[in-house]
C-alpha cells in the first residue's frame, strides 16, 4: 500500500462519518433487514483509492457504528463483511478506464456479488448463527431485500462514478488512476 495523503485520509474520514450516519440514521430497519444507502461512501473510497483501502475504511465504519450507535450486540462476522464489501467494490470499480458497456457490466458483476454472496450469504450466516435460528429460513426472508436492492445499488453506483468527474476533490484521482 502506497504512502497515504493528508487529503486522502481527511476525504477517508469524511466518507466514514457519512457511511455511518446513513447506515445507522438514514436508512429503513426491519427486525429482519435494513435498507439503506450506506454502500455509496465506500464505493466511493473504493473509486478513489483501491480495494485495500476501501476494505479497511468499510471495516473501520462498520466498528465504529457498532460501537458508537449499537442495534445490538457487536459481531465481528458484519465487520468481516463490511471489509470484504470494500475490497470487491475496490476490485471492479479502481483503476478502471471509463466506458459505459464496461462499467454498467464492472458495477453489475460488484453489486451483485455484494448482494448476493456477502450480503445474502454471510450476513445470513451471521444472523443465523447470532440468533440460534434456521439459516434457510432467514435466507428465503433476506433474499427478498437482495432481489430489491440489487438494481438499486447498481443504478445508484453508476450515478455516483459518472457524478465524480464532475467534482474537483475526484477528479484529481480519477486522472491520477488513468495514467
């Protein structure tokens, strides 16, 4: 991993904080899900700085919020989660030359193994383990979420990526990654 800038981590725990408050705060809880839009700040870290990075930012956010504002009891399996959510959006989306076709199918193939094997997959497996239950029956449940948020994290992603070049605290990084 490379030196780490003032820039970078000020741009860093910034995107933290947000991730946290639309996690915890701005999101829709369920007993069973929860829908929400704290993905976009780590698929922006994820954009700028790479899957290491985006990995530990998403791990730290996940701490953080579980410490600072706890639903429940801490779990290091959601943390767990949180890092590997970071490194495959930092997988398909860092260094990436621009180009629709290629990024629609680069953001569809990283939201969807988000989606579907660590938010569908280990997520369950951590409920089902923290609540004694069934894993199939949280799995038939949980499913649901991910058929919904799977083409809202994709349109939402793509949003956001095309969004970053318009704004010169990006753009630098983006140049910076085309080279």
């Amino acid at each position: 991993m490379k030196n780490i800038t003032v820039k970078e981590m000020a741009v860093t725990a910034v995107l933290i904080a947000a991730e946290v408050v639309l996690t915890r705060f701005l999101s829709i809880q369920t007993p069973v899900v929860r829908i929400g839009f704290g993905f976009l700040p780590i698929v922006i870290i994820a954009t700028l700085y790479g899957p290491v990075y985006a990995g530990i930012a998403g791990a730290m956010a996940d701490f953080l919020g579980a410490i600072l504002f706890p639903i429940g009891a801490y779990f290091p399996g959601f943390t767990l989660t949180a890092f590997l959510t970071g490194v495959v959006y930092g997988l398909f989306l860092y260094k990436r030359k621009p180009g629709l076709k290629q990024s629609f199918l680069r953001v569809g193939t990283a939201a969807l193994i988000v989606t579907v094997v660590l938010q569908l997959g280990l997520d369950t497996l951590w409920v089902s383990i923290i609540t004694g239950s069934e894993y199939t029956a949280w799995l038939a449940v949980r499913a649901i979420r991910t058929a919904f948020m799977l083409p809202i994290q994709i349109i939402l992603i793509s949003l956001t990526m095309a969004s970053m070049q318009l704004y010169p605290v990006f753009a630098g990084s983006s140049a910076d990654r085309s080279k």
